[in-house]
C-alpha cells in the first residue's frame, strides 16, 4: 500500500505539472517519459529498500529464534546436569520469601506439581524436626550476610524416608545493604551419605575386628594390615607391608597343604582352613584362616584378602572335651561311653582270635552311707582314692571304667580260662577293702564284684554288661564283699526287678496303691488297741503285689519318699473315718521310712495331717525301724523329740535285727519296742528258742514301753507271749491285714 500511494503521488504531480506547462502533446509526452522514467528509478530505490527491510526483518527473527533454541537446549542441559548431578537451584525473595525453584529442586524435595506457589517456609518444614532450628538459624545468619550459605541436613520425606541434603547458597544485597534475594543450590547426597557411612563402616570393621587382617596384591605382596594383625603376630605394618605373609609361617604346613590352598583360590577365588603360623616372639600357634579374591573389571587378580586368628585355646578346648567326652571327670578313669568303644574292639578281637574277654561289674559296699554321713566331698576323695587301686591292681592293657556313682567296671582281655577273673576278682577284694585314710577319717569299704565272660555269658558288649551287674546284685545278696559269676537265673530276677520298677513309677499317679489295716490286739484284754497301716500294691497284671517286692526297690530307687507321703496321708484320713464310724480312740500305727526321717519336714508334715483331719495327736504311732533310727541317732533323736512334743506315740520296728546301742535307745522317746517276726516264730523251736523274746520283753518293761510282738501265728507262741507278760500282739493267728470295711467289722465285734 505504502508503495502505490508513492507511485501514484508521483504520477499525479507529473500530470498536472505537464498540463500546466504545455499544450503541446509532443512535450506533453516528453514530458510524461522523463516522469515515468522518475518513476522507475524512484519505484526501484524504493523495492530496494522494502526488500532490504525485509532481509534483515527475517535475519533478526532467525536469530531470535536461534537464541531461543539454545536457551531452550541450554535449559534442558541445565536440567539434565542438574538431574545427574541431583542439583537443584533455587531463589527467594528475602522481602516475600517465595522460593522459585528447579524441577530437579521440587524434585529432591518431592514437592508435588500442582502446587505453584512455594515459599520458604515449605521447604523448612520437610527439614528433620530433630535438625530444624539449626538449620533456620544458619539460613537466616547466610541472610543477614554473616557468612556464605553451606549446610548439610536430612529431609524426613511423609512415608518415613530420611534423604540427605546439602545446601549452598549467597544473598544479593541493595545499595542499601538490605538483602534482596538468596541464590542456592540443594544438592541429593543422600547415596554419598550411604556410600561414606558404609566405607566408614567397613574402616572400622577393618580397624577394630578381633581377627588379623592382611592384605596383598596380585603377586602377594602384604600392602596393608590391620591392629589386630600386630597383636597377634608381633609384626608391626612397617615390618610387614611389602613382604611375602610366607615370613609367617612355622613350617609346620606342608609344601603340598599350601599347593592345595592356591589351587583352590585360584579356582574358586575362596579358600579357609587350618595352617600353622609362627610369631614374631617365636611362638608357634595355630590359626584358622580365610583367604578372598578382589578381581578387577577385567577379572585380573587385584587383591587377597586373609582374615585368620589364634585358634589355640580351640584346639585345648577340642582336646580337653574330647577328654571329658571319653573319661570320668572324678577319677579320670573311662566312662561309659569309651568302655562301650574299647568293649566292641575288645570282642572284635576276642571273636578273630577266639579268645576270652571278662567283665567284672564293681559296687562299692555301704559307700552310701560315708557319702551321706560325712558329705560329698568325703565321698569323692574315697572314689578318687578307690579308682587308684583299681588301676594298680590291673594290668595296663585291662581296661578300668567308672560309670557313675560308685559303679566300676574291670575288663579283662587275654585270659585263658575263667580262673584267672577269679584271681583279679579277688585281688581286688583285698585291694579296695583295705581302710582308707581320708581328711582325718578311717573310712572302709568293700567290693560287691558281679563276672560275666564272652563268650558264654553274652555275645555282644550290652549283655555282657547286664549279666555283669546282675552278678554283682548276686554278689550283694551273697552278703557283699564277694565275687558271684554270672547265672541265667539272676538274669530272670534281675529282669523281673527292672519291671517292678518301670511300673512303680507310674503307679502312684495310676492311682494303684491301697491301704489294709492289720489290727493289733491287746493281751490282757483281748480287744482291738489299734491296727498298722499296710500297703497293696494292686498290679493291673499281676493283682496284689506284697510290699516285700517293691518297698525295696522303691528304697532304693528314691520312690519311697512319695510312697511313704501318700501312705501318710492316706492312713490319716482313714483313722479320721473309723473316728467318724465310732471308733474312738483308736490307735493307727504308720511306717516312716528313712528318707522320711531325714527330710527333717516330718513334725511339720504330721502337724499339718492332724489339723487337717481333727485327730487327736496320741492316737497316731509312728513307727521307724531299728536300722533307721540307728542311722544318724543324734539326728533321730531330735526329730522324734519334737514328735513326742506334739503328743504322737513312736514305736522302734523289727527289733533285735539291727545294731542297737541301749544308750541311744534309752534316749529315744519311744513308748513301744516292736519284737521282730523271726523271734516269735522261734518258740517252741528249741531250748533255747524263748531266750531273745525274755530278754527284749525284761528291757522293755524295764525301760517303761511297751512290747509289741509281730507275726504270732499259733496258739503257742500267743500264750508264751502272754505268760511272758507281753503287753500286744499282731498276726495272722488273730487277723490278716484287711480292708478298712473288713477292719470296721472285725473291731466291732471283738471289741463288743
């Protein structure tokens, strides 16, 4: 437009110029030529210029664009380092402390995208509550100026991650001096954090690790150890580093052992074992050792790392086990576990070569009572002292074993013919029973020997030991201190004891047990004074078993303190019942066993039995026997003094088969001596079958009690007793042990 409004300006005045100055039509188109001409060269300056006008138009807008693109690309480059670098920037407004901030800033900071406006405050409260303040203070010091911004702090992100962050950053100040806007990077250092916490992690593993630490390059060359290095070995790094670890070695460690280790860290970049090592002091230890490839990129060899330690006290440990494992730690003898080894090898041996072996089962004979009387350690320097003996008695190829308490075994390897068992067997009867010397103590035992032979009595080891042991219960039963061979029917009756007492044990809780009541009958009078608790055994198999073949073995096995508590209790609640019946006053006798007696819990127990059932203390009698009360008699005597204290009668059983001293039994507070069974059944036996029964009816009398005969069985002997002035009576002549119901009815009558 701007060009033909020229072009027509210019033609108008050269129009009108012309038409003014000539009427002549041939000027007039001369005229018109020159001015079109004019035209044409003003027509073409002007092109000229429009077009460079537009060149350079399109110029500067291709280099705007241009720019635009680099600040596009340099943007993105921004981001992208920013990204690698986890770098953010950011800028606040000091006067409104609104952030502006990189995506790699929201980023870090996980700040969500919708949310445009950010100010400073945003930020600080992702801050770790616990690193918040400080972190404000120092902002806020970089503000006013104080000091470059720099600062290192964990962010607590909303599910619980902590990241860790560094900031830098400096303030722009007005003329003024007034802090105008803050500029600062934040930086994700949270994998450096990681990264340099683990490496510390591992320097201090390094540092501080109990175990010695080297490590060589490829060609084994020590670069560097560790402090525990030194204080194992004695070497010092600057005396180590550089140098083969082979300098270490005791020598002890075969050229072949140490082929073997390469071989296997070559080919499997891994290796431990055992080797011996010498310190600097010349000390030669064991180590146990692990040996680790550190391989380059390439897979080339760039380190070995060993760890190792002094594995001395191991092996001690090892060897003094193994010792306890194969010996009794009392007499150092073998235990059971290593005579069962030797025992195999030794029949192993016997069977090639169709020898004998021998095995002598030893117990000692009342080591018991030493052990209980004069305490443990008396007793184990007895077994020490008797485990001695043995071994000198014996050859050093026999074999001598302890398997506990004070139970030996001897076996005899070599021997021709079963006389020569017989020769050590009495040897060492006259070895063990020699006295004993122990802490100011004459002390004696004996040896109750059982001999079992392979191969007559048993073709393997566990046969031979249990026909051993039932020889030597022969032995005991023999009288003690004395040899028994072994016979198939100790074998029966050994087997038969072991089931008694596997079914013992249950029966209480089987609830098998049960109470008759033997009355006892008063002389002069011919009634019923009392009755004496005895126990049933009712076998689901083989029906009532008498207390003669299971008091013993509960004796012996610890049963007799829970069977002697429930017959207590038992024999109380039914005196408690017959009193309920209408049978006042009468008296219940009840057997205390030994274990009993020494629990020292009796008065107790018995004080707690006559509140429970309201008995009146002087209907109970407690009876104990003879060898019992003679045990530990000072200790007996203190007991039943505080039983005679609560009004309880006692009784002394089985009288005249133990080994009383009238001295003690003076002090007993008895009120009645019990006459044993064996003396009633010998009158009418003989001239002079009635002396033993006149003489403990006289010390009775003359000691105030009360004589109590047991077992009378015929009319005889009831009537001698009676002539003699003995005071009750209890048998089967009168009565059996019966039920309580039976016993009930059997009093009623009697007594009218």
């Amino acid at each position: 437009m701007l060009l033909a409004y020229v072009l027509w300006s210019v033609f108008e005045g050269a129009w009108s110029e012309a038409e003014s100055a000539t009427a002549n039509y041939a000027e007039l188109l001369a005229t018109w030529q020159q001015r079109v001409t004019s035209i044409a060269v003003v027509s073409l300056l002007l092109f000229a210029g429009l077009a460079l006008v537009l060149f350079r138009l399109f110029r500067a807008q291709r280099r705007e664009r241009q720019a635009a693109e680099r600040l596009r690309q340099q943007q993105e480059q921004l981001e992208t380092a920013q990204r690698i670098a986890q770098l953010g920037s950011w800028e606040m407004d000091v006067r409104t402390r609104k952030v502006v901030c990189s995506e790699e800033q929201r980023r870090i900071f996980e700040i969500d995208p919708a949310k445009v406006d950010l100010v400073y405050e945003d930020f600080l409260a992702m801050v770790h509550p616990d690193e918040r303040e400080r972190a404000d203070s120092t902002f806020q010091s970089a503000i006013a100026g104080d000091h470059l911004l720099q600062l290192k702090h964990r962010l607590l992100m909303p599910d619980g991650r902590i990241k860790y962050v560094m900031e830098t950053g400096e303030t722009s100040f007005a003329e003024d001096g007034k802090p105008l806007t803050v500029f600062g990077t934040s930086q994700d250092v949270t994998g450096q954090y990681q990264m340099e916490s683990q490496m510390q992690l591992l320097a201090s593993a390094f540092q501080y690790s109990g175990e010695a630490i080297l490590i060589t390059d490829h060609e084994n060359r020590i670069v560097t150890v560790n402090p525990a290095f030194s204080r194992l070995t004695g070497y010092l790094p600057a005396e180590a580093i550089g140098r083969n670890p082979r300098f270490l070695s005791a020598g002890r460690t075969t050229r072949e052992e140490y082929q073997e280790m390469w071989q296997t860290i070559q080919a499997r970049g891994f290796w431990q074992g055992e080797i011996w090592d010498r310190r600097k002091d010349g000390g030669i230890y064991p180590k146990w050792m692990s040996v680790s490839v550190i391989r380059d990129d390439d897979d080339g060899i760039r380190y070995y790392v060993a760890h190792f330690t002094d594995v001395s006290a191991e092996r001690e440990a090892e060897a003094q086990l193994q010792h306890i494992a194969h010996h009794d730690m009392l007499t150092g003898l073998l235990n059971r576990l290593s005579l069962a080894g030797r025992l195999e090898q030794a029949l192993a041996a016997a069977r090639r070569e169709g020898g004998r072996v021998a095995l002598l089962f030893i117990d000692l004979d009342r080591f018991k009572v030493i052990n209980d009387t004069l305490g443990h350690h008396v007793g184990d320097e007895l077994l020490i002292a008797v485990a001695g003996r043995l071994r000198e008695a014996v050859r050093d190829s026999d074999v001598v074993a302890r398997l506990g308490g004070d139970e030996f075994v001897v076996m005899l390897t070599g021997m021709e013919h079963s006389g020569s068992a017989a020769m050590i067997a009495e040897k060492l009867i006259l070895s063990v029973g020699d006295p004993y010397v122990i802490e100011g103590h004459d002390l004696y035992t004996t040896p109750s020997i059982g001999i079992a032979i392979f191969p007559i009595d048993g073709d393997d080891g566990q046969t031979l030991m249990k026909n051993a042991d039932a020889a030597m219960y022969h032995a005991k039963a023999a009288g003690r201190n004395n040899f028994q061979f072994f016979d198939s029917r100790m074998n029966d009756a050994a087997l038969e004891r072991l089931k008694i007492e596997h079914s013992l044990r249950h029966a209480l809780s089987r609830n098998e047990f049960l109470l008759h009541f033997q009355p006892v009958i008063d002389v002069a009078s011919g009634r019923v004074d009392g009755v004496e608790a005895l126990i049933r055994w009712l076998h689901p198999e083989q029906g009532i078993i008498p207390p003669g073949r299971f008091i013993g073995i509960a004796e012996e096995t610890g049963l007799i303190q829970p069977l002697g508590d429930w017959v207590f209790w038992t024999a109380c609640r039914q005196l408690a019942e017959f009193k309920a019946v209408g049978l006042s006053g009468l008296k219940m006798s009840i057997n205390i066993s030994a274990m009993q007696l020494r629990n020292g819990n009796l008065p107790v127990l018995a004080k707690g039995a006559i509140e429970a059932f309201g008995l009146d203390p002087a209907t109970l009698i407690f009876e104990v026997t003879e060898s019992v009360a003679m045990h530990q008699p000072e200790e007996t005597v203190r007991i039943l003094d505080q039983l005679h204290a609560m009004g309880i009668g006692l009784a002394i059983d089985d009288f005249g088969t133990g080994y009383s001293s009238l001295s003690y039994l003076r002090m007993f507070p008895i009120h009645h001596l019990k006459l044993d069974r064996s003396f009633v059944q010998e009158i009418g036996q003989g001239p002079d079958s009635w002396v033993i029964c006149d003489a403990t009816i006289g010390l009775a009398h003359n000691l105030g009690l009360k004589l109590v005969a047991e077992g009378v069985e015929t009319q005889e002997q009831f009537d001698y007793l009676r002539l003699q002035g003995c005071d009750l009576v209890q048998g089967f002549l009168h009565s059996r042990p019966l039920p309580a119901d039976e016993v009930i009815a059997f009093i009623r009558q009697r007594n009218g």
